[in-house]
C-alpha cells in the first residue's frame, strides 16, 4: 500500500495502528490519508508545528524538518517493532521525552521481548529505524522484498513465520484511493477509530477553565465550578478522554496555542468559554475546537438569567456530545442530564471548597470543610457536596490539628456514607468511602467501592488514583500500573500522581523515566523546593553530581525565598 502510494508521490505522514484497519477478510487497509502530502509539494513543517502522531514520528518529522517517503518507512519500522515485541521501540513520558528517544536512543534488541527472533528480522527493523535517512531502507519495495524473502526461508520457525505474515499484511492496500477523504472526514473518524492513539477511549476532549469577563472579578471560583461541572458530565460518558480539572487549571492564564495545549494533554478537542456576570444576568460564549487542524466544530452564545446557569451547563454538555458524536460519539447521555443540586450558592460553595482541597495544605483544608459544610446548609441533600467534605476531612487526617486523625477519618466515613444515602449511584461517594477504607486497613471494602465508583463513572480521576494506590499496596503491581496509567492519561499534570510515578521510576532503576517526571513536576510546581530536591537526588544516582548540586542549591534559594517573604 506505501509502495502505491509513493511511486503516486504521496507521502501519508501519519503512519500508526490506528491508520490500519484489518478487514474480517485479513486485508489490512490504510486509513486517514489527513495529513498526506504531494511529494511535488512543500512537506516542510515549522519548528513547533510539526504533523503526525509522536511516538511513531521520524527523527527528521519530530524535529520539523523536510520529509519524504523514507519518513513512512520509519513509521511502519516502528508498527513491526510493537507488533513484534508489544512495546514502543521510543518512549517517554511527555513529548520532550519522546523527540530526545526518537533522535538519540537505540531500541531495545527484540529478543528482550521476543524469543526465536530471526537475526535477519532484526535486521530488517534495525534498517527501518536508522536515524540516519540515507541508511534506511529507500523504498517500500525493498523493505517488502526483504520481508518476503524472510518470510519464505524455509529454515524459519513456524511461530516467526506468523509474525512476519502479520508483518507482511500490513502492507497490503485494497483501493488505495477510496481512502483518502470521504465527504470531507477523515476516514478514522468515520469509522470510529481512536484519534489520540489509545484504544481505550474514541474520542478525547480538554474543558480549559471558563475566561471571566465580569466587572466583578470575584467570579474565578464560579468560572471554575462552570468548568468542573461539564467535565463531570462529560466524564461519565463511556469511550470519551477528559482531562481532569486539575490538569486544565495549568492552562488558566497560559499562552500556549491550542495545538500545543492538546499535545501536551493527549487530547483532539478542546472546549474553550468565556462567561459574563451583571447583576442576576450571564452570557457565556463556548467553542468546541479540532486539536489537529483548528476546526470550529459547534460555537453558541448563551444570554440567560443567573438561575438558569444549570440549564446551560446542560446545554453545553449535550452540544459537545451531539457535534462529536457527528464523527465518533457513542450514545450513553445519561450523565449529561444528574443535577446535583438547583441552589446556585450552595453550588459556588462547593466549587470553592473542591478547588482549595485541591491544594492539600492544612490552612486550605479547613477553609475548604467550611464551604463544603455551607453548601450542605444551603442544600441538605446536595450528595456532592458530602462526597467533598469527605475527601477534606480523609486528607486532613494526616495533617497537624486539635481534631484527632481518629476523629478526622470518622467525620470522613459519615460525610461518605450520607451522600451514597442520598445518591447511591454518585460515583464520587464511593470513591470518598473508598479513600476511607482504605486509610482504615478495610481493603476489600476499599476495593469494592473503587470498583463501584469507575463502574458508575469510568472517567472520574480519583477512582483510578486511588485504587493504584490500593493494589500496589496489595502487592498486585500489573493492575496497579494499568490503574495508574488510565489515571494519568485523565490527569497528565496531577502533582501527586507525577511525583508517585517519578518515585516509582526510580526505585525501579528506570532513572531516564523517573527524570522527565521530575522535570514535568518542576515545570508544574517551580516555586516549591520538593521536586528540585527529589529531582537531586536522582541525579545522585544517576551519577550527574554537578547538576545535582545545582539542583540543591535551587531548592534552598527557593526555601530562603519563602522564609524571607512569610518573615
């Protein structure tokens, strides 16, 4: 199919599995024919707007240079490698990461991953994925040939003999140019396939923070409560990525494009609104944008009274879901129509209480139990509003205060356990009863609420957080990390999850791994001295004791700075 393609002068540019359909039939298809260019045309991209997919980029395409059919033969070295071993020969855990693996770094030998490897596959791929273009393979012809000629010696082990047949159809194509465009939609799209390269989801979207434009500029919280309420609906829909409310927050005074904003998160859409409050009058404007292209998908203005401000939350949420369901969307809407509560005060209250819980200090831990505590007065049966005291009083538990941390984890059980009485079917309770279980040593009962929460709501964070939390403690490491890595896909830039993982990587020997983390907690965390210091130590063991010591030395300045500024 590539040899088709570029003997007509098409370099396709995004060559990856999900671009590769197997028919019933065992006829492999190329699909998404998006990015393709003519090769009589200018394929250079400009630094910081390169095209594609990253981890199965060439060395030249991730740097933005000039590519040409040499550049899809990387792409296809790459699928062969993963499809023989089951890992990415180039890894990482943010894009920086990834580009330095792709220019710098050798794979792994096959038989790491694979036994009875034939020397001469290895051979194969190793060509496919040299760096420098003038020793890759030249043309998808000779790739092919060696393939078939591998693939017929007759001196080969039956078991590789089926990995290369594998191998060999993913170059077949059937009516190449069917494939191309198809009423003006990519042909992934139209069949469902993932965008965001990871089959677990169909579809992804990022909610940036609502912009505030009111005169009265006491509206942050309330912007935020907007955001936090259509992510929460939104996540609760099977098959959709959203990035949680912790991530997007990095995002509230960026200037980064949008392009970049949805690299960094893993995302192919991205929400973005601005809201107006006078007086008991709002307008809020939305726009649901294409990632890859800056398509204006579906935009709305919205003029309503400020009681009406549920209705639109409602509103937005089912927009977004009828104009992506044009291209991907599944039909489960039943969590875009639960409303938690019809009073706006108690609903600000409880915005302000989830945002300061979020910054986990005992000063902000307290202030955020008085909200959550207000909101319940406002509205006794607002079951959300419970879930979040829960969650203050279990991490309050563990801080410094005249309550007990008996007494504090008791307060957090009965706050859980109200709003599962109110709302047996709110996933964040069960998470909230979850926490509780297990900071009590009850981890069956821990798991199963766990369990119960991701069943009710497969996108909500803390379920995932959490239960990785639990099953690494029950020495059941495989399914942690797969909790642990869904966790991270909804929340890529999660303080406590990146410094978890970045700790876990280095017990682990995987200091690379472990450095990039440090590197991204820093990049989200600079004004504290914590990731610097762990950071340091890394680097210790890495045996960087210069830039250790230069570490170090950012870590105090940082903490002379703060005693200097609280003096």
């Amino acid at each position: 199919g590539l040899s088709q393609a570029h003997q007509a002068g098409i370099v396709h540019r995004d060559i990856k599995p999900a671009n590769i359909l197997v028919t019933q039939d065992g006829v492999a298809k190329i699909l998404d024919f998006g990015l393709a260019k003519s090769d009589k045309a200018i394929v250079d991209t400009k630094t910081g707007s390169t095209l594609g997919t990253l981890q199965y980029k060439s060395p030249e395409q991730s740097r933005g240079e000039h590519v040409d059919q040499r550049s899809d033969l990387f792409s296809l070295g790459v699928i062969l490698y993963e499809m023989v071993t089951g890992h990415l020969p180039f890894t990482g855990d943010y894009d920086a990461a990834i580009v330095y693996s792709i220019a710098h770094e050798e794979p792994e030998p096959l038989a790491r991953y694979k036994s009875n490897v034939p020397e001469a596959l290895q051979r194969i791929i190793d060509k496919a994925l040299a760096k420098d273009v003038s020793l890759r393979y030249q043309h998808a012809d000779e790739m092919l040939a060696d393939l078939k000629r591998l693939n017929t010696d007759s001196r080969q082990p039956k078991t590789s003999r089926v990995i290369l047949w594998i191998a060999a159809a993913a170059l077949v194509v059937v009516g190449l140019v069917s494939y191309f465009l198809i009423d003006g939609k990519l042909v992934g799209q139209k069949l469902g396939l993932s965008q965001n390269g990871d089959s677990r989801w169909t579809n992804s979207i990022a909610v940036l923070p609502f912009r505030d434009f009111s005169r009265d500029k006491d509206q942050e919280y309330f912007c935020n409560g907007m955001t936090d309420a259509v992510i929460s609906k939104l996540s609760g829909i099977e098959n959709l990525k959203v990035i949680s409310m912790t991530s997007v927050l990095r995002y509230r005074d960026s200037d980064k494009d949008l392009k970049t904003i949805g690299r960094e998160l893993g995302v192919n859409t991205i929400l973005e609104a601005s809201f107006q409050r006078e007086d008991d009058a709002i307008r809020l404007q939305a726009q649901l944008i294409k990632v890859a292209d800056d398509d204006h998908i579906w935009s709305q203005t919205y003029n309503r009274k400020l009681e009406s401000v549920f209705e639109i939350q409602d509103d937005i949420s089912r927009a977004i879901v009828d104009a992506m369901r044009i291209q991907l969307f599944g039909e489960d809407t039943t969590a875009i129509s639960r409303r938690y509560t019809e009073n706006i005060e108690a609903f600000d209250s409880y915005t302000r209480g989830r945002q300061l819980w979020i910054k986990r200090d005992h000063k902000n831990l307290l202030k955020s139990i008085a909200h959550f505590e207000r909101a319940i007065e406002l509205d006794p049966y607002y079951a959300l509003a419970y879930s979040g005291l829960a969650d203050a009083w279990a991490i309050y538990r563990g801080s410094v205060g005249q309550i007990s941390p008996a007494e504090a984890l008791r307060k957090a059980r009965e706050a859980a356990e109200t709003a599962i009485e109110i709302d047996e079917n709110l996933a964040e309770a069960h998470a909230s009863l979850g926490k509780v279980y297990y900071f009590d040593a009850s981890l069956k009962k821990a798991e199963s609420e766990f369990q119960r929460s991701i069943e009710l709501n497969p996108g909500y964070f803390w379920s995932h957080y959490w239960y990785s939390l639990l099953l690494e403690r029950l020495a059941r490491y495989p399914e942690g990390l797969k909790e642990e890595e869904i966790a991270f896909q909804i929340n890529p830039m999660s303080i406590a999850l990146v410094n978890s993982r970045a700790r876990r990587k280095t017990l682990s020997l995987e200091w690379q791994e472990a450095e990039q983390l440090y590197l991204r907690l820093i990049e989200i965390e600079s004004d504290v001295s914590w990731p610097y210091t762990g950071y340091s130590s890394l680097l210790v063991k890495m045996g960087k004791h210069d830039e250790a010591i230069r570490q170090a030395k950012l870590a105090v300045l940082i903490d002379v700075s703060s005693y200097n500024s609280l003096a």
